[in-house]
C-alpha cells in the first residue's frame, strides 16, 4: 500500500465522519489524520471484513507519529457502522500487575458475563475483580473466547490495544491466544506500539503496518489548521523540528509565547517541550548510564560535531562505545565509517537538553568551546552559554562570530548573538553599541518592529548610543516599514553630517547608511536624495562604495555617465566575491535591472535569495525577488513574474516592510494590464497609490501610473493613457526618471491616437536629445518604436523597419511585438496588405504567448481585414479550479468571510485563506470583490459542479464600483 495522499480534501474527510456518528469529537480526531489516507483505508478495509480477512493488525511507529489517533479514528468509524469497540491501552506501572489490561478491555462486557457457563463466569469474575489466581488456563482462555462470541453473535466487535508492549504478562498470553483465533468470528483486533519496542505480544506475529511521519505538505497543512496565524519563519522552524511527528505539530506552538508565535521575540536554540513532548522524545533517556547521557549532550549541543569532536570534549569520561545503549534505545543512529551521529528526531536533542541540569549544560558548553578552537564562531557561542557573568573577552569574541555569520547569511543568528553579546558586556557602552548593531541587522531580517525594540533596549543604557547610528536605523525602519521617505531622508542626512564631522570615512557606519539612503533615493526619486547621495559618495574612497556608485549612476543618468554603465555593472559583479555580503549585490542587481541587464546576473540573485532566505536578510530575499521578478517581465516571462511577485509580496507582508510592498504590486498590474485584465490592474493600481501617494513615494506612484497606461491602451482609452504618461514625463520633456525611460512609446503611442502629432514628435526628439537608446537594447526598441509611431507615411517604413531590425530587438518581446502590430496596421492601411500580413503573424505569435489579449485581438482583427481568416485565440493560461476551489470561491463571491466559509466546508480560515491565494491568480484577480464576475467566465466541467452555497449573503461593502473608464 502506498504512502497516504496528503492532499486527501480535509473537508470531506470531516463530512464523511459527521454523517456517520454526529459527534464533534470524532472530527477533532479526523483533523490530526492528514495525510493518513492509506492507513485510514486499509483500516477501513479491516473493519468491513469483520476480521475475516486476517486476525487483526499492529500499528508500528515512533513515539507521537499518530498511532493513537489512527486507532481513534477506527474505533469512531467502527462505531460509525455498528460495530461495538472494546479498548485497552498498556501502561507501565501496570505491566507487573496481571489481568490488568483485560480488564480494561473486558470491564464493560462484565453483565453479559452472567450468559456464559458457570465455569466460564467464575473465572472471567477473577479479571473484573483483579481477583489474585494463577496464571492463566485453558479454562480461563476459553472463557474469554466464550465472552467475544457472545458479544459478536450480536455484532462485530473491535478490541483495540494501544502501547502493546506495557501490556501485563498474562493479559498479553490471553489476547495472544484470542487473536489467533477470531478470524473466524466477525471480531477485528487493531493494535499499535512503538517502533523497535518489543515484548511477549510479538509472538502474535500479526500483519504490522508502519506508520512514517507525515508528508511535508500534509504537515503544513496539520500545523496551519491548528495554528493558523504564525509568522513564516516560525511556521518553518516548527515543520523542521516537528520533522513530520503530528504529536509535535500539535503541541509545539503551544509551548511558544503569543510573541514568539508572531516572531517578535526570537526563537530559542532549543525549543521548550511541553510534558506529553518530554514523555514522547526522552523515552528511556533517565535508564542510560551517565556516561550514555553525557555523549548524547554533547551531540545536542553541537549537532553538527562528528564522532570524533565529541569523544575529545568527553575529555576521557566516556567514550564513542558508551553510545551503544542510545542506540539500542533507537535515540540515534551512528555511522563508524563516515564518524556521523543523528538523532532519531530533532526533538530528541531538545528532550535531552530540556532533561539536563544547568551546571551539566554549562560544562558540556565549556567542553566544547575548548575543543573547537578552529571554529571561532561555535567556540564564541559555546562559550557565551558557558557564561555566569558579564565577560568581555566572550562578548567580543561572539560580536565578532556575529559579524561574520550576518555576511554569509545568518543574519537572523548574528541577531541573537549580539543581544547575548550585550548581556555578557560589562561596561553599558559596549551594551549600547552592540544593541545597536543587532538593531541595524535585524532591519534586514524583520520583522520590523524587532529593530525599534532594540534600539529602544540600547537607548536605556546609561551611554547612548551615537545620535547618527539612531538616526540611520530610525530611517532604515520609517523608509522600509512606513514608507515615510521624507523623514527618513532628513535623518539620513543628519547622520551622515555628523559622521563626516568626525573623519571616519569608509567605515562600516557609513556603508549602512549610504545603503539606506539608496532607498530613499531610489522610491523617493526625489533630487535632494540624490543631491545628498553624490555628496557622500564623493568624499569616500570609491574603491570601498563601487556598487552605491554604479547604483547613483544608473538612476540619475544613465545615458551621460562619464563611463557606460553595463561596462562598470560587469566589472563590479566580476569583482564580488564569492560570499559577497547581500547588501553588496543588490544595489548593482537594482543598477544592472534599470539598464535592463539583469538577466546576465540572474544566478547571482538566485543564490543569494536562497542563501538569505532561511535565518538571514529577508529585506534582501524580497528585494531580490521584486529585481527577478521584473527582470521576467521585461524578457516576457510573465507566468514566471507573476509568482515571483506574488512570493515577494507575501514576504513583505508577513515581515512590515511595506515600501517594497507597493513595488511588487506594480509588477503585478503590468502583468494584469499587459493582459487587457483592466479590473485588476485599476485595483491594484488604487490600493498602491492610496498607500504611496501621501508618503511622497515617487517611483511607485510613477510605476503605478505605468501600469495605468498599459492598461487604458488595452482597451483602447487613449486620452486616458495620454493623461496617466503625461503625469510621468509631460510631453517633450527628456524623461529623467526610470519610469519616464519606460514611458517613451507609450506616450507617443497615445498622443498619437489621440490626434496630438506635435507632442508625439516632441517627444521623441526629447527622449532622442536625452540618449535614452544608449542605455540598453530594450531603451533603443522603445525609442526607435516611438519615432516610427510619430513619423509620417514617407519616413515611417524605414523607421518601423530600423526598429525590429535593432540589435537584440526580440530579447524584449511585448515591444517588439507591438512595433510589429503598429508596422502591420501602417502597411495595411498603405496597401502593403501582403509584407502587412507577415508582420501581424509575428505580433500573433508573440502575443499569443505572453497572453496580451487586447493587442492580440487587435493583430487577428487586422489580419482579417488583410482577407486571412482567422480567429484569436481563446485564453487558455487560467487554470480550471478544482471542485473544492469553485467551492471557496463561490462562497467568497457571496460576501462570507473565511471564518464563515471554514465552518460551511470545515477548514480553517488560514486553509481557505490559502485556497483563495490560488484561486485570485487563476481568475486574474487580487480581491473578493471581483469574485463574482471572474466566476461568471469560468465554465464549470458538466462532471465537476460545485455545490450551491447554502447562506448566500450579499457583501454590500466589498463589492467595488468599476473606475470610470477616463479619469
């Protein structure tokens, strides 16, 4: 039998057992069984044979995988049919007392006893009483059978043994006897224990089934039902150490505090185990030898240390042999050969700390701190947990290990070892700096809010840290989180003033803060920014700034850099090392985006992103997928930038930093606008400048306006396009900002549409003046492309053939494509019908692709009008929803919250929560409020129809008012 299906629908499952037993608790039970389709089925074919096709079976599985629960779940579904259950769990202070688990399993068949012969009933009166007798007879065995066939004459009987193995001796000898022998009644016997735990009840011999840890999904999906609302990094953490064990899915988050749910407050090293974890993970831990434990806290403590490390810090009091009674006790497993030692389960290793005294953990730490002397960063947090007082020595020594983990993607550790840090510091000076540092470091890791608190902590101390440090994290936080680049920009300035009055130029000070102020700069796009941003790159070494510089050029002026920037960008990458630090990369990954070379560089941000994504800079992770994202835009992967985006989006959201938020919904709108889904792009184009317009957030609100453009092009609002593009770059203006640079045809193409020749021309002599084409290939595609748009009909050939035969003109295929529509409709309308018909074949092909519907039905109806039938191409991209999807969303579309609809189909609201993260996408929405009409245009398999909701209600709030065509 294969491993279960974890995408079995959780809904059904709970329906299913609703139906048959009406009981509430039957369906809490069912909850904890995802992904246990298989087992759930096999059991389920072992209650309809009524025992007849074999005599029962064992569970087999390690501590809190769900063998408890499986065996809930078939008690409930056999008394679902009918069927009368008889339990019995072994318990180990029981094991000596005979007759004591049949009695629990026999207790309530005591009043059908007085049926039986008289022999039979003197002797089954010993077990409920616990009478003392001898062990047991053939008599008293046949009692017993006597007893099931009385009761299975009626109906089938379940007995159910839990914890086998603690199972008295005699009690173990009866049900062995009997469960060779039901088969041939309809009784069914269902038993579990652990894996590797065996006893007298082994004899049975019965079919065993192992029971494994849940699928990664089916985890995921166990957690966020059970605690809906934690925060990603926290989700991670506990599916990792949880490794699969439902037991520790459901109890973990319990022993966490309300903050650490949310990730305010870090995670510890060790995550605490509540009493059933303790019992579950440490299992035969207290009856080691000392020498036993004292290897396996050695190991806990330093999970990556090899055989051979941990026999030296056992410093001769134990040796590797010693760990054989771990073994035997199946905690670990130990690989001579390679010199490895694993734990069982993660949570092992929190069980054996957890069940360690403090004077114990400490000498392990000292112990090991002394024997990885080539390892400065373990040896530092060794000896920092060794520590009974402030030290310097060990706080600097762990500020240095902290530095040095932030720049290899360890940021969120670097974190936690600066706050120990300035515990250890004996002087509050040292506090305050190193609070500091922590706070600027967590700026990248979020969630935003840690930072304030930080700086907060180091602001208490009796030296406060320097007025410019505060000011650059104050600005860090009011830029990323707020968005309040005006704010952040004046202290930005202060700080750097009065870091240049002291001549520590080139520290790492004024690195942060000038990274920092590249923000500002770059979503400010204000000239001040700028302005202050060339200043304090002139007065530093350029050497140490090369990645800040490039970044200033490329956004200032690209054109009339003193040197061509794709030739400074290609130095600058050939030069980073190979573990250059994140914040290195990225502003040269922003440069090298805004000359549209990013696609070079790829690699680079990929690796970065997974690097950083798991414990360090999760500000870098987003920004990096924001910079792919558009990059796949630009190259008309438009699947593929929507997910990006999408992924980004999420992360922003879950860590405060709402700036980047707004730039990832502007690439979702020119994906929605470049598809003619007009609805959408205006709704996330609202939602951004509602955010971005009163925090002065210049290029998200010029972005926004981008999109606005594309998507009145779409559908043919030309004035409306003229106006949203004027708003970027007034006509006849050389562009000087980057969304102006993508403005360019655009604006030109609706000037033009809109009878304004003279500001069309203007234009492009003014995107020509500025050498807007001498950024890139894809700048050079948009101004020819303009210039053709604007020429008339004795020069507008030649111009329209000059663009598409462009080095590099089909790398940007959504421009090339619409040159090649506007040249087919300039060829038609001249008469040209046969080269018109070439060109509309190959804006078709393209468009097609990339699913730009408006223009592509505009190429079909201009080839028809050519004499070529044709007929455009349905949209094929949206996905079909699932039964279970058209479900949620048409629940949705009636006004339900997700609590509501949870209840209706029995999911949590974070399970239907993520269903509708699916589903907008599908349907090219971002709201409920456009279910209702994206529902409309799906067509529901004839075999696949959803149920009707059965509590319509009207959402007179969320429905949106469609915007006015022309605003």
């Amino acid at each position: 039998m294969t491993v279960a299906d974890s995408s079995w629908p959780i809904y059904q499952i709970l329906s299913d057992t609703d139906e048959q037993t009406g009981q509430l608790a039957t369906s809490r039970c069912v909850i904890d069984l995802v992904g246990r389709t298989a087992e759930l089925e096999l059991i389920d074919s072992l209650l309809d044979g009524h025992g007849r096709v074999g005599p029962g079976l064992l569970l087999r599985g390690d501590p809190g995988v769900g063998k408890t629960a499986l065996l809930d779940a078939a008690a409930a579904r056999a008394a679902a049919v009918g069927m009368q259950v008889l339990r019995a769990s072994g318990v180990e202070f029981e094991a000596e007392i005979s007759f004591s688990a049949l009695h629990q399993l026999l207790y309530p068949l005591r009043e059908r006893a007085v049926r039986l012969a008289g022999h039979h009933r003197d002797a089954l009166n010993r077990v409920f009483d616990l009478a003392p007798g001898p062990s047991p007879d053939p008599l008293f065995i046949t009692a017993v059978l006597a007893l099931l066939d009385e009761v299975a004459a009626e109906r089938p009987l379940l007995l159910i043994v839990d914890d086998v193995p603690w199972i008295d001796r005699a009690s173990a000898t009866v049900l062995a006897f009997a469960a060779r022998r039901v088969g041939a009644e309809p009784v069914v016997f269902l038993a579990a224990a652990r894996t590797g735990a065996g006893g007298f009840f082994d004899q049975v011999q019965l079919p065993e089934r192992e029971i494994g840890p849940l699928a990664e999904e089916s985890a995921a999906i166990l957690l966020d039902i059970r605690y809906p609302d934690l925060a990603p990094t926290v989700r991670q953490r506990l599916l990792d150490e949880a490794a699969g064990s439902p037991l520790a899915l459901r109890e973990l988050p319990g022993s966490l505090t309300d903050r650490q749910r949310c990730a305010l407050d870090s995670l510890p090293a060790f995550l605490p185990l509540n009493r059933r974890l303790e019992a579950a993970f440490a299992a035969g831990m207290h009856a080691l030898p000392a020498a036993t434990r004292q290897l396996l806290l050695l190991a806990a403590l330093e999970a990556d240390a090899s055989l051979a490390t941990i026999r030296t810090a056992a410093q001769g009091r134990a040796d590797i042999d010693d760990l054989a009674p771990a073994q035997r006790a199946n905690l670990i497993r130990t690989d001579a050969h390679e010199g490895h030692l694993a734990f069982r389960h993660p949570l092992i290793r929190s069980a054996i700390v957890q069940t360690s005294s403090a004077s114990e953990r400490r000498a392990a730490h000292q112990a090991l701190a002394a024997t990885l002397v080539g390892d400065p960063g373990r040896r530092a947090w060794h000896l920092a947990e060794a520590a009974v007082g402030p030290d310097e020595t060990v706080a600097r020594a762990l500020e240095e290990a902290a530095l040095s983990a932030s720049r290899c993607g360890g940021a969120s550790a670097a974190v936690t070892a600066l706050v120990r840090a300035g515990e250890l510091s004996p002087q509050p000076a040292d506090r305050s700096r190193r609070l500091v540092e922590a706070a600027f470091i967590a700026s990248r890791t979020g969630p935003m809010d840690r930072a304030t608190r930080l700086l907060a902590d180091a602001r208490q101390a009796q030296v406060a840290p320097a007025g410019s440090i505060i000011d650059g994290i104050t600005a860090v936080y009011l830029a990323h989180g707020e968005g309040d680049v005006d704010a952040a920009h004046h202290l930005l300035a202060r700080a750097l003033d009065d870091s240049a009055d002291t001549d520590q130029t080139n520290s790492d000070w004024d690195t942060d803060a000038l990274y920092a102020l590249v923000l500002v700069c770059i979503y400010g796009d204000r000239p001040e920014s700028w302005e202050l941003l060339g200043s304090a790159l002139a007065r530093l070494d350029p050497e140490g700034v090369t990645p800040l510089r490039l970044c200033y050029d490329t956004f200032t002026d690209p054109a009339r850099a003193s040197s061509p920037v794709e030739e400074g960008l290609a130095r600058a990458f050939d030069a980073l090392p190979a573990d250059a630090a994140a914040w290195q990369l990225v502003p040269l990954a922003y440069a090298a985006l805004w000359v549209d070379a990013l696609s070079d560089y790829r690699h680079l941000v990929r690796r970065m992103i997974e690097r950083e994504r798991d414990g360090g800079a999760i500000a870098m992770v987003i920004s990096g997928l924001l910079l792919l994202s558009g990059d796949s835009y630009q190259h008309g992967q438009w699947d593929e930038a929507e997910n990006l985006a999408r992924e980004g989006l999420d992360l922003a959201a879950a860590h405060g930093y709402h700036l980047l938020q707004g730039q990832l919904r502007c690439l979702l709108a020119f994906v929605a606008a470049g598809r003619g889904k007009v609805d959408l792009a205006l709704t996330l184009t609202d939602e951004i400048t509602t955010w971005a317009a009163p925090r002065g957030i210049g290029v998200t609100q010029a972005f926004a306006r981008y999109a606005r453009t594309i998507a009145a092009l779409a559908q043919g609002d030309y004035e409306d396009a003229y106006a949203q593009a004027s708003r970027v770059t007034p006509p006849g203006t050389p562009p000087s900002s980057a969304p102006g640079r993508w403005m360019v045809m655009n604006l030109v193409e609706a000037a033009i549409r809109t009878g304004q020749i003279v500001q069309a021309r203007a234009h492009v002599a003014a995107a020509q003046q500025a050498g807007i084409a001498r950024i890139s290939s894809r700048r050079a595609l948009i101004t020819a492309g303009a210039a053709a748009l604007a020429a008339d009909d004795h020069e507008a050939g030649r111009l329209f053939e000059t663009a598409l035969s462009l080095p590099e003109a089909d790398r940007w295929p959504f421009e090339h494509a619409r040159i090649h529509l506007a040249y087919g409709q300039w060829l038609r309308r001249t008469r040209d019908t046969t080269r018109a018909r070439l060109h509309l074949r190959a804006a078709i092909d393209t468009l097609d692709r990339l699913g730009a519907r408006p223009w592509a039905v505009r190429a079909h109806n201009e080839l028809r009008a050519t004499g070529i039938a044709t007929t455009a191409r349905p949209d094929t991209r949206t996905a079909a929803l699932t039964a279970q999807e058209r479900q949620i969303a048409t629940l949705a579309a009636t006004g339900l919250t997700n609590k509501q609809i949870g209840q209706q189909l029995f999911l949590s609201h974070r399970t239907v929560g993520a269903h509708l993260h699916r589903i907008f996408p599908k349907l090219g929405i971002t709201s409920r409020a456009a279910l209702r009409d994206a529902l409309e245009t799906v067509t529901p398999d004839e075999n696949d129809q959803a149920p009707q909701p059965t509590s319509p209600s009207e959402d007179q709030d969320g429905q949106r008012s469609r915007s006015a065509t022309h605003r």
